[in-house]
C-alpha cells in the first residue's frame, strides 16, 4: 500500500477519527471524560512521575481498547449487517476486551488513589 497523503493529513484523519469517537460513542465519551477527571485528581494529590506514568498507561490501554471495539465493532456491521453467530461472536469478544480492561483500570486506580486519599 503505498502513501497518497502527507504526514500532516495523516494526522488530521487521526484527530478526525478521534473527534468522531468522542461525538458518535458514548463509552468513548465516557471513558475520556473519567480519563481527564481522574488526570485531574492526580495532579491535585500530587502523583509521583511514576504514578502518573501508570495512571496514563492505563487510561491509554482503555482507551485504545475502546477505539479498536469501535473499529471492529463498524466492520463488522458493514461486512455482516444481518446478525450472524460468528459476527456477534466477535463483536462480543471485542467488548468484552474492554469491559476487562475497564475492570482493570479500576483495580489499579484503587491502588494508585486510596493510599492518597487515605493521607487526606
């Protein structure tokens, strides 16, 4: 495949792509908006680099699951419209990836966060 488009439209489809999640996937939105809170705390109970490092990573992994659920979810339904076994298969699957993920984000927020709060 070979490149048409320069870095600088690359990356505005990119940010384009990122506009439309937040507008049209209310998980997205969701998430994103826990994501700036949760940045939010961080700096207030002053995180350590590291901590903090850990809190974007993981925002980072939900997110990205999220963008990729989407994703999958979008051609699935264009390659499958009608609802077939394999495809809600996958479009489950991909879910549940994130519902996972999510769960995980919250384990390690509890870590990263209630030792702070508790020195409050």
């Amino acid at each position: 495949m070979s490149k048409k488009h320069s870095l600088s439209k690359s990356f505005a489809y990119a940010f384009e792509g990122l506009a439309a999640a937040f507008k049209n996937e209310p998980n997205f939105r969701i998430q994103a908006i826990i994501a700036i809170l949760s940045l939010f705390l961080a700096i207030i109970l002053r995180f350590s680099p590291t901590e903090m490092s850990i809190l974007i990573l993981t925002i980072g992994f939900v997110l990205v699951l999220e963008l990729i659920n989407t994703t999958l979810e979008a051609l699935v339904d264009l390659v499958s419209p009608e609802i077939k076994d394999k495809a809600k298969l996958a479009k489950d699957i991909s879910a549940a990836a994130v519902l996972l993920s999510t769960i995980l984000s919250v384990v390690v927020g509890v870590f990263l966060f209630l030792p702070k709060l508790f020195k409050l």
